[in-house]
C-alpha cells in the first residue's frame, strides 16, 4: 500500500536528516536509531498536542465566554496546572494503565497510547490557560457587533476564536514544547524501550538524551539535543508563519 509504504518510510527519512549533525561531531549511529527515535517523539507529542488542543480551546472559550459562579477559581484551578510535576502525571498514569488500574485490561502499559495519555494531561493546562488569557483579551465590542449582527452563540465564538488565533497558536506551541521535552513521565509509562536491532518502540529523544548523558557519550547526548532543538524551531517557525499570515489576512 502506498499509505504504508510513506509511513515505513518516515523513520528512514529522519534518520537521513539527523546524520549531518552526527557527522559533524564525529559520532555514528546504529541505522535506523535515530530517525525512529524522532518518529516516536514527534508522534507522540503531535498526537497529544492535537488531542489536547480539540478539548482545550473549546474549553477556553465556553470558560472565557461565559458568566457562571466559581469562574475565578475555575482559572485558578487551570492556571495551577501548568505547573503539575510530570513525574506525578507519569505515576497517575502508570497506576490507571497498570494492571491493578482501571485500564489494566487494555494493556497501554509501556506503550506510546500511554505516553500520549501523560503528555496530554501535562500540555492540556498550558494550552486551555494560554487560551483562555487570548479569549479573554478579545475586545468586549467584536462579541458585541456579532449579537447585534445577528449571530448565535456559535457564531460569536467562532469570531472570538478569529479574533484570539495567534494567542491560541502561542498555547499550542507552549503546549507543544511541554510535550516535547517531557523527560520524567514518558519514562516512567514508556519504559525508553528499544527493539533488539536498536529501533525505538517508546525511547524519545529526550529520554534517549538522559541515557547517552548518564552513560558518558555525551557527542551523542549533543547529537540528539542538536535535533529536538532543530525539531522545536522547525515547528514554532510553521505555526508562527502561519499565524502571522492569518493576522495578515
């Protein structure tokens, strides 16, 4: 299948991009290694980053559009989640995917569904307060001229959304960046596992980075920050460009 074919493809690709660095500081690599190492990082935090944005500026919204009792605690509560440890998270998640835990029976223990499921909780407050503080910044008069034009509930937040999409975008990639250097959780629910042939099953460049440094290769410890330094820019400079083009528009 050409789907799949793109997809077994992507490792390969990674680890093609990486080897200039690696080259540049003399260190080699088991083929193979790095580009899965990438692949496994960048699908994990993409899809957790992505699943937290569809629950977070919803939630943003509603909080940020609407009057209700509590609703300064309510940001209080969101606003104390940015600074959850994530070895808490990694243990919260560990317990409920384990097998005594109430999902033991879908055995997510050490996979990637698990550590999507801990960088999730760890990005969700970033995202839904960085959010919610853009919602919030849009002019009183923009949801005012869209009811007296007319538009339901629905459309005023909708034009709220417009109005606060770069301050959205900004949430994302603080959400992003959260995801993308989680150390302790991923390695708590993910295990760092490699196949015997050296390819990742849930070994991120983080984590990857933390066992190099604490076995002395530290050329390689630079290599793979190289790259998640690399990846992290790579994605703020599109979403950036993006978001500068919509503010453009």
């Amino acid at each position: 299948m050409p789907f799949e074919a793109t997809v077994q493809s992507v490792p390969a690709l990674l680890d093609a991009a990486a080897r200039p660095a690696a080259s540049l500081l003399g260190v080699s690599f088991r083929d193979g290694y790095v580009g899965s190492v990438i692949a496994v990082s960048l699908y994990v935090s993409l899809t957790a980053v992505a699943l937290s944005t569809l629950v977070s500026v919803p939630a943003a919204v509603a909080i940020g559009l609407t009057e209700f009792p509590g609703k300064g605690f309510v940001k209080s509560v969101v606003n104390t989640g940015m600074g959850f440890p994530s070895v808490v998270v990694g243990l919260v998640v560990l317990f409920a995917v384990s097998n005594q835990g109430p999902l033991g029976s879908l055995e997510l223990i050490f996979t990637r569904e698990a550590m999507i499921m801990s960088q999730f909780v760890l990005a969700t407050p970033p995202i839904t307060a960085i959010s919610l503080a853009a919602v919030s910044g849009v002019d009183d008069g923009v949801r005012d001229a869209a009811r007296v034009l007319g538009g339901t509930r629905v459309d005023v937040a909708l034009v709220v959304i417009k109005e606060a999409r770069y301050g959205i975008a900004t949430a994302v990639l603080a959400g992003f960046g959260r995801a993308i250097s989680e150390v302790g959780s991923v390695l708590i629910v993910g295990g760092n596992i490699t196949s015997a042939d050296g390819i990742s099953k849930t070994r991120t460049l983080t984590t990857a980075i933390q066992l190099e440094a604490r076995q002395g290769q530290y050329e390689t410890a630079m290599v793979l920050g190289v790259v998640l330094v690399a990846l992290v820019l790579t994605v703020n400079a599109i979403v950036v460009r993006f978001g500068d083009r919509g503010v453009a528009g």
